[in-house]
C-alpha cells in the first residue's frame, strides 16, 4: 500500500483525505493541534505545524512516503518543496516553493522576467521610510505581508493618513521585518486553475471570481467559463507561462490570481497548490475528471492525463456569517437536485463562528451547475435563498 503525506487537516484537505482514502492509499496527515475534520479520517496523524518543513522530513523519512501533497493552502507548500527535493518525490522544488511562499521574491521574479504586475516596493516597518519608498507609487496602494494567504495581513490605503493603522494590521499578520507595498489595480479580479508537470502547462481554465469587498478583495466564490474574449484569453495564458517559467514551478497544481485591467492581464501572484474556495470542485465539474484524483497520482509520481473534451459550466459561493457569535440553527431547505452539487455546512450547531472577513471565516458552501452558465447562477442564488442559518 502506498503512502501519501498530506499537510493540513482543514475543510480544503479533507476531500482530498477521502479521495486518498477511496484509491486504497495509507494516509498519513500532518497539522498542528485542533479542531480540524481531516484527523478523524486519516489513518494516522502527526500533530506538528506544516511549515516546520525539518520535522515533516524526518517523519516523512521515516514513514518512508511515496507523495506529498495539499490543497487550499500556501503555508505548507515550502515544506513540499524541501521534502520532495530531499527524497527525490514528484513536485516542485524547494526553491520554487519558496518563491512561491514569498510575495517579494515572487514580485521580483516577475519584474525580471517582465511578468506584467503592479509596481512595487519592500518595505520595512518604519513609516518614515514607507513614506519616502512610496513617494513613486500612486494611491491607492495595497499593504501586503509576504508570507500568509487567505488575505490576511493585506489591506487597501487610500491616503498617507492611513499608514499607521495599515502597517500595524499587515504587521501583525506576519512572521518578518518587512512587507511589500504595490499599487493597486482597478479592474476586474479573475483567476485561473493549472497545472504544470515535466516542464509543460497541462492545462489552463480560467475563472470568474466572486469578491467580498472588505479592507481588501476576498474571494468568496468561483465560475466557469469565464467570458473573456479570445485575445484576452491568450493574453492570460501568456502571462500565466511566462510567471511559471519565472518562479520554477514545476509538477504541482497553479493557483493564479489576475486583474484585468484595460483589456490586459496582470498576475496578481500564483501559488504552487490548487485553490481553496470549491476551486478543485469547479476544475473537476468543468473538465468531468476527478481533480484531487489527478492531484494525488501526479504527487505519487504515477501516468495522470488532464486530456478533457467537456466544459460544464458551474459556480460556487461560500456561507458566511454577518456578525460573530454562536450558531442557533442551521437548515437546509432545498428538494435534492441534479444540478445543485454540494450544499456543505463547517460547522454544528453551538459551534462559535466569526464575522466574515477573511476565507477562512467562512461557514460553509454550496456548489451547482448547469447547461449554462446563466442556470448555473440561478441554481446557486436560488440554493442559497433555501438555507436558514441563524447566529445568536
């Protein structure tokens, strides 16, 4: 029986537990402590932090593993690297993973490869220097801390007025002395799923994102297809090339974030992981194949072909809480239907939620499709208006 390392046990692994679970692999999950889904599945569990990537190599050593792999998540993606370079495993490298953690190094990257992105600046946490390092930037700006994902540390500032309050937020979301400072693009936010394994891009689908408008644009749900126009289209594809040639990547899902802007694509960042957000499941219901199938043969170094003649239009929205507090009731009211994929609740009753600001505040998700789009998004509202959560 083969052995699969898979980091994390949150809500974005678990599917990926089961689908391990359901080939015959011996599942081995690696989280820190806490109320996580995924530790109940796994047939066994070590409770260390993802991105002490030394301790999961000495495990992953000793469990003599044949894959490593996530979904959903950034920080874990630097321990990937370093175990799949150290015991010769399929997926991208060490250095590529840690472009791939790190906002500036990734900015950089682009920059020398002409990526087309948002100037930027690093910065340390000094407001004298902010200031005096941003003098060439224009408003508005985006504060970014370089090693987190789901948006945390990342805040839009309009004026200098709001440095202090930005810089203190963005601080306390990371681990390092410095953070980046970019302009901030006004144009419509999209993205893509992809994967890239022997050097070649598999596959590119590109998708329209639902965006909470908080401090910052969050995604809260994904569509596809996205109507671009066809010049759009390979213009997104090239700029998406072009920044994985930059950051190495290579035998690992692509997580890309775009803005669109005047009819040109810019890269936003990728991540070495597929995306959160129902992303596999979108990627899976558009091109009919199981993606965290693909994704766990591709780790384990087996033949896997992304070789797909369908495209079913589908859409996905998360469940969110308005206020914190505690959850009272929860229902969902919707008559089984074929085109309604997945209504999923995070969360039992009495369980404390938090007010939605960031992904990870999210409470569930509902997923549909359709013939078309447009009756993909009407099943998705209409599925929506039929679940009752109540938050005390």
């Amino acid at each position: 029986m083969k052995k699969v390392m898979i980091l994390g046990a949150g809500i974005y692994q678990v599917p990926l537990i089961k689908q391990a679970k359901a080939m015959g692999l011996y599942t081995i999950v690696v989280s820190i402590k806490g109320n996580y889904p995924g530790f109940s599945l796994a047939d066994k569990v070590y409770y260390e932090d993802t991105t002490d990537y030394e301790t999961v190599l000495g495990i992953a050593k000793a469990e003599k593993i044949d894959g490593i792999v996530t979904t959903g998540t950034d920080v874990a993606v630097i321990t990937i690297g370093k175990v799949c370079d150290a015991l010769g495993l399929t997926g991208l490298s060490f250095e590529a993973a840690q472009i791939a953690s790190n906002k500036l190094l990734m900015k950089t990257k682009y920059e020398e490869f002409g990526v087309r992105t948002a100037r930027f600046r690093k910065v340390p946490f000094d407001l004298d220097v902010i200031k005096e390092e941003t003098a060439v930037l224009h408003f508005p700006l985006i504060f970014k801390a370089v090693d987190t994902s789901g948006s945390r540390g990342i805040i839009r500032v309009n004026s200098y007025d709001e440095f202090a309050s930005a810089m203190a937020y963005t601080q306390k979301a990371t681990k390092l002395d410095y953070f980046i400072i970019e302009e901030f693009l006004e144009g419509d936010e999209f993205g893509a799923q992809a994967f890239v394994l022997g050097g070649k891009v598999q596959f590119i689908l590109p998708h329209g994102d639902y965006v909470f408008k908080g401090d910052t644009g969050v995604p809260i749900g994904h569509f596809a297809p996205y109507d671009m126009s066809q010049d759009v289209v390979d213009d997104a594809k090239e700029q998406l090339e072009k920044a994985v040639c930059a950051m190495g990547l290579d035998n690992c899902a692509i997580n890309a974030d775009f803005m669109l802007v005047g009819g040109k694509t810019y890269v936003l960042e990728l991540g070495g992981r597929c995306g959160a957000t129902c992303l596999a499941e979108l990627t899976s219901i558009f091109y009919g194949f199981n993606y965290y199938e693909k994704l766990l043969l591709a780790a384990l170094g087996e033949d896997v072909s992304f070789e797909s003649r369908m495209a079913v239009p589908n859409a996905s929205k998360l469940l969110m809480s308005d206020k914190d507090g505690v959850i009272a009731s929860q229902k969902n009211n919707n008559t089984p239907h074929e085109n309604i994929v997945e209504v999923q609740f995070d969360y039992q009753v009495g369980d404390r939620v938090s007010k939605f600001k960031v992904g990870p505040h999210r409470i569930g998700h509902v997923i549909s499709k359709g013939e078309t789009l447009q009756e993909a998004v009407a099943i998705l509202d209409g599925a929506i208006q039929n679940i009752e959560i109540t938050i005390d």
